[in-house]
C-alpha cells in the first residue's frame, strides 16, 4: 500500500507521485488512467530495488491538508 498524490498538471495531464518513492512519478490522460499507469510504475520501481539488492523504502502515511 502506497500514498499516492494525484493532482492535474499545466499540460490536462493527471500526475501521480509516490512521495515514498523517490522519482516515481506517472501520467495519464484521465483519473483512471493515471492511477493504472502509478499502479504499474510502483511495482518497476520496487522490482528494480529487489533486483539490486537495495532496501524498498517503507510507507509513512502522514497527510496533511492546508487550505491557504
């Protein structure tokens, strides 16, 4: 299980991050599309870590929103 932030970009793209993973960042074209492609894009990036060895980081779920 992965915080992911999805927000729309300057281009009408979605964007996903996964503030866990650094780097893990994904796109689509819709809500849908960009949660399948951030879904596909966390098990690259944690398969790719196994791979080398490296540690998968852990998840922290600490959100916080602000209304400013």
């Amino acid at each position: 299980m992965r915080e992911v932030v999805i927000y729309l970009g300057e281009d009408e793209y979605w964007v996903a991050e996964v503030p866990s993973l650094p780097g893990c960042i994904s796109q689509g074209k819709t809500k849908e599309e960009v949660i399948r492609n951030v879904k596909e894009a966390i098990s690259c990036y944690t398969h790719a870590l196994e791979a080398d060895s490296l540690p998968v980081p852990e998840e922290r779920f600490e959100v916080m929103v602000l209304a400013v």
